[in-house]
C-alpha cells in the first residue's frame, strides 16, 4: 500500500476572486470500484470536548428540557437505523438497538443527568459527559470480556447524545436531505453502511482498512466506489469540499480542478458504458472458445442480495459469510436463522447456495462469542474450532441450515479444516442434527458437504480429505497467509503477500488432481478469483468453479468467452516449472496483457500493468 | 416486601439480552426492586445496573421486591430464571 500526499496549492494570482480552496490528491487502496464526484460528509468520529461548566438556577429547567430532548431525539434516531438495518439484512429484533434504547432509558442513567443538572447546577453536556463516561469507564473494567464489549455501545451511546445535545453535528437526519453525498471518516464502521438509504451516498473515502476489510466487502456488494487506507484522508476535508472517487484506481482529489472534472467525466462515461456493455454478457455461458464450462458463483454478505445474483450472471452463491448474522446479534436463534438462509435458498432454487458454517475470530470478532487478547489471532481459538467447542451455538446453525433446505440446494461449507479429525467431528454433527430434525418430523432435504481448503495441512492430506467431502473451497487469502507466512494485515510485508507465489500454485494444483480423482469439483473463492491474471491461472490449473462478488461475473465472464483452455493449461504448466512470483508475473502479463486490455473492461478488474 | 433467591442456571449468565429481560419486567413494575449478587445492591430496574454486575452461570441472586405488585413481579421473575431466559441451559 503507498500512500503519496501532493499538495498543489493552485495560484490565483491574477483572477481577483477570493482564494481557491486547496486541491489535494490522496492514494490509497482500491476498496470498491466506480466512479463518483459529490460533496464531501465528514463524519468525525465526534471527539467531544467538554467543559465543566456551573449554570445559574434559571437556566435549570432549560437544560433539563435539553437533555430530554436529546434523549427522545437519540431514540427515534435509533429506531430508524433498526428499521433500515431490518429491512435490509432481514434479520429482526437486533439485539444492539434493543439495548441501546433500554439503556437510553436506564434511570440510573436519566434520572443521574437530570440530578446533576438540578443540583449541582451543570450543564446537560457536562451532566452526561460526567454521568455516562462513570458507566463505560466501570464497564471497560468489568471482567468479563462480553460485557467489557458493551462498553463500545455505551460510548456509540455516548457520541449519539452529545451529538443530540449539540444541534449542529451530523445526525443521520441531516444526510438524508442532500443526496449523493461523499463520506469521508477516519473510520467508517459497517452498522453506519447498513443505515444509509439508497441514493444518499455516492462514495466512501476513509484512512484505514484495505481491501478486504468488512467495510470494503459491503461497499462493494451495495456497489457504492470507495478508496480506504488513505490515512489522513478525514483531517484534510471540510464539509462541503467537492471530491473524485475513483474506486477503480484507489485515488481520491479534493477540490478538483477544471482538468480532473473533464478527465473523471470521461473515466466515468468509460466505466458506465462498460458496464452496460458487461450487461450484455448475463446471459451467455461462461464457456472458454474451446469450450470448457467454469462455473461462475457470486459471493454474498447479506441475503436481501440474493435476488441480484442472477441479474449479474452467477448461476448460484459460491459464498455466504454466515458471520454476518452473528455481528448483527451476539447469538441469533435457530428460527432466525433459518429465515435468513431460506431467503437465500430459496430465492436461488435450483442453483446450489454454499453457506459457510460460522467462521469468527481471526479479525472477525462477535461479540460474546470469539475469544479477545490473543497473541496470534489468526492462529487462534477461530472458526471451525469455536464451532467445534461451542456445540451450542454449532448445532443451533446446523438445525437452521438443514430447516431452510426445503429446496435441496444447499451446500454446506466449513471453514479452516486442518485435518480430518476436525472434518469427522463436524460431519458427526451434521448427521446428528439431522438426524434429530428427521425424528421431530422434519423433511430433511439433499445437502453437500465441502471442505474449505485454506491451511497448508489440508493441502498436505487433500486426498484423504477428498475422500470424506462432496466439494473443495480453496480460500486463497489464508491460504497464501499461512504458506507464506505473511500477515496480510501487516503493511510491513505487504508485497511479500504474492498469490502467484510458485508454492501456492502447486498448492492449487495439487488439491485440484486430488479432487478430480474423486470425481468431486474445486471452486475458488477468495480475492483471487476475481483477479485477471489469477482466473487465467486458475482455469488453466483446473478449478472448476470460481465464485467473487456480483459484479465482478460479468467481467470474468468476458475474459472467459475469450480464451482457449488449451492455451491456458499449456501456460499454467509452464508457471508450475518456475521458480518465483516475479517470472510468473511477467511471463503472464507478456503473454495476456493485452487480449484483457483489449476486452474493454479496466473499470472493473482494475489495471492489468503495473504488477 | 418479599426477598428471593434464584439461581442463574442458563450457559452464558445473565449477558446484555437477560438483562434486558429482567428490566423488562422490573421496569414497568411498580414495586421497587433491588438486586443483590456478590455483595453489591443495586436498582434492578437499571440494565446497566444488571448488566454490571456480571452475573456467570450458577450464581445466586437475591431479588428485593417491596410494593403493591411484588408477588406478580417476583412471579414473573422466577419464571424467567426457570425458562433460562429462554436460552441454552449450563
């Protein structure tokens, strides 16, 4: 990731009008693509400052007035984003906002302010700031590590009501009267996304997170461009700055100048008749021109995505992240589960849905449930093992999984497996859980069960594996993780984190040749998959089903509708025999460069140069 | 006024939604009600108050309930201990 800052300040030394306001150009990271010019929102992360500040007995009952005000303004502001957040993730009765408004109305809380302003003559600010902080300042010390998590809501609590008390901050209110708005955050945290409405945003620009951050894979699937990683992207704005997004590119330009709105107009233009021209793919099979067929999956977050899946092409879910339910409420039950998978399921009959079973930890954290302070999170108490040592909440998904399967397309995958110890242990209680629903007169219908390759000892033991599961799942990002031995949240190393690493294409290779000798099929599902370069590797080492966000089918498509299987096997061969990242890097980008520049779809897949 | 002791029986102890389940009942309640867990007393009718005290699985906890509808509340109460807080038993 580099991070250049270039600050021109543009002269107007021979116009008369007032100064130019400063044009500022930011690199960062590519988080989701597109194209967008809006004026920019920011959204501080609401640092308040308070005084301490003695009021006379007049101004009592007004700041008591105030604070109550705040407090009904605080609630109404959360039933709104409840109402949003349901509608769009259908997951009912959150937990979070429940108890937000409950502890909005705590006496101790209420009635504490209201004294304090009586009293001891503070403000209301004061009265809160002193009151509430008290509370999170007890709760950060509590020892038990769930609760010491609620000491988060309270200062999300906190920020609400100073905001409320303070009529000039930003509320989700006042967002919604300007339209296509750019937010600009040092953070933007994913429960803020999932509050806005359609329309209300054009673009995000924070200074932290990279590409495969929760945020970025949000944006993305509600196909909102945004750069993240800009660093100080969030100090450098002021409220109403225009600004360029281009979430192709990674680049954001505030106050552009006349020379940047001509070239965003036209990169823009570029980018949207691409996209109608990738429209025209949706119903063409991805089949090389020799005619090999690979399976195009798309990868969801949120099941109300489901209906869209098909209009970009996919032909079945490749991916749901089930922990998207589990961050919504610390612990949905079985019937809310399986209203959200039979959305899913069902919406998608006949074609196969693969719903990963829960896979927290690493740097997924649920509240409540994944262990916190760990030396080495990723090797850690983290997915299939927290589903193994949490039968409760394992087997409460798996009665929901097979409950939702009225259609008989679901394939069920589970994450992290390292052995086949692991495998039988999770399989074991398929079968039970099963079992138990056919004894309570559930009709329990077909399901596959797959494997998610992504430690280098399942790939040493693959066809043994093989023999016991119904598909593979590679995640390449672990995978490339672990075998190399790169932290990929490490920005020290991030040019280490090479998925064309000869290692991890054997990797690749090998689990493909065991897979096929048992008759069973391969799908991709990581970053990789939606790759340029990596598809051609990928098609050409074997895999037979690659699954990405929607919007990146149509373009994978394309590039698939243009090449010859016999062609790319030949190529992936050659790589196999070499001995670095950078040969394969060159000999792929020599030999294919062009063909994909020449496909027309750069908006979509990034820049082909410059690797 | 009527004192109660009941025991947290459910895997998780009494986390943010048992809470909220309690003040649930205790909130509307016109009776005051206090709880009392590890030595600490305080206003039941407050989920932050709940929520504090951290309460694991297989502690005793002693409700207070003084006032017109204290055996309704202490009722619904121990109903709610019974159902686990309608969560996983431990």
């Amino acid at each position: 990731m580099t991070t250049s800052t270039k600050k021109q300040a543009k002269g107007s030394s021979s116009s008369k009008t007032s100064k130019k306001p400063l044009r500022i150009v930011l690199v960062g990271v590519p988080a989701s693509p597109g194209f967008a010019m809006g004026k920019v929102f920011p959204i501080t992360n609401r640092e308040i400052s308070v005084v301490e500040e003695t009021i006379p007995e007049s101004r009592v009952t007004t700041e008591e007035q105030l604070f109550l005000k705040a407090v009904s303004k605080t609630a109404k502001e959360i039933g709104q984003i409840k109402e949003i957040s349901e509608t769009r993730t259908g997951v009912h009765d959150s937990l979070i906002f429940a108890t937000h408004l409950m502890i909005l109305q705590d006496p101790g809380l209420v009635n504490g302010v209201l004294e304090m302003v009586k009293k001891k003559h503070k403000t209301a600010r004061w009265s809160v700031h002193v009151v509430l902080g008290n509370y999170i300042e007890k709760f950060e010390k509590i020892n038990s590590p769930a609760m010491r998590d609620k000491a988060v809501d309270l200062r999300d609590l906190y920020n609400r009501l100073m905001t409320a008390l303070d009529d000039s901050g930003p509320v989700l209110e006042d967002v919604a009267l300007e339209q296509g708005v750019v937010l600009a955050a040092h953070e933007i945290m994913p429960s803020m996304l999932i509050a806005i409405k359609p329309g209300q945003v054009s673009a995000l620009v924070m200074d932290t997170g990279g590409r495969t951050s929760h945020v970025a894979i949000l944006a993305r699937s509600l196909q909102i461009p945004a750069v993240s990683g800009l660093r100080n992207v969030a100090a450098q704005v002021n409220a109403g700055d225009t600004i360029i997004v281009d979430g192709t590119g990674g680049m954001v330009i505030v106050n552009p100048d006349e020379e940047d709105i001509r070239k965003f107009h036209e990169r823009q233009e570029v980018f949207e008749r691409q996209r109608r021209e990738l429209f025209t793919m949706r119903r063409l099979e991805p089949m090389t021109r020799d005619g090999k067929y690979i399976t195009l999956h798309a990868n969801i977050e949120l099941p109300s995505e489901a209906s869209k899946v098909t209009d970009f092409g996919a032909t079945g879910i490749g991916l749901y992240r089930s922990e998207f339910l589990f961050f919504q409420k610390d612990a949905p039950t079985e019937s809310e589960q399986e209203t959200a998978y039979e959305e899913i399921l069902s919406t998608m009959s006949p074609c196969p849905v693969t719903i990963r079973t829960l896979d927290a930890g690493g740097d997924k954290l649920v509240a409540g449930l994944t262990a916190v302070n760990e030396a080495n999170p990723f090797m850690g108490w983290r997915s299939i093992r927290v589903c193994l040592s949490r039968e409760d909440i394992f087997c409460t998904q798996l009665r929901a999984l097979l409950r939702a399967n009225k259609s008989g397309n679901l394939r069920i995958l589970l994450p992290m497996i390292s052995g086949l110890n692991e495998l039988r242990k999770a399989k074991a209680y398929i079968k039970r859980c099963a079992d138990e629903l056919k004894a309570e007169g559930v009709q329990v219908g077909n399901i596959k069960i797959g494997a998610m390759i992504e430690v280098p000892a399942a790939v040493m033991l693959v066809d043994l594996i093989a023999k016991e599961v119904d598909f593979f799942s590679i995640g390449t990002n672990d995978l490339i993780q672990f075998t190399l031995a790169v932290d990929r949240t490490n920005e020290l190393i991030t040019e280490m984190f090479q998925p064309h690493h000869p290692a991890i294409l054997h990797m690749i290779n090998r689990v493909v040749m065991a897979a096929h000798r048992e008759g069973i099929p391969v799908a991709v599902c990581g970053e990789m998959s939606a790759d340029p370069m990596s598809v051609l590797l990928l098609v050409g080492l074997g895999v037979d089903e690659l699954s990405m966000t929607p919007w990146s089918v149509m373009a994978t498509k394309k590039i698939i509708r243009s090449i010859n299987y016999e062609d790319v096997r030949e190529s992936a061969l050659t790589v196999l025999q070499m001995d670095d990242s950078d040969n394969v890097n060159e000999y792929m980008h020599k030999k294919y460069a062009q063909t994909i520049t020449d496909l027309g779809i750069s908006s979509f897949v990034g820049q082909v140069d410059g690797k | 006024m009527i004192v109660k002791t009941l025991t947290v029986t459910n895997k998780l102890g009494v986390h943010a939604r048992p809470a909220g389940m309690i003040v649930d009942i205790t909130g509307p309640a016109k009776s005051d009600v206090s709880i009392i867990f590890d030595g600490s007393k305080a206003n039941a009718k407050s989920i932050l108050n709940v929520m504090m005290l951290a309460i694991p699985l297989g502690s005793e906890v002693k409700f207070e309930v003084d006032g017109e509808d204290e055996e309704l509340v202490v009722q619904k109460l121990e109903q709610l201990f019974h159902d686990n807080f309608n969560e996983e038993a431990g």
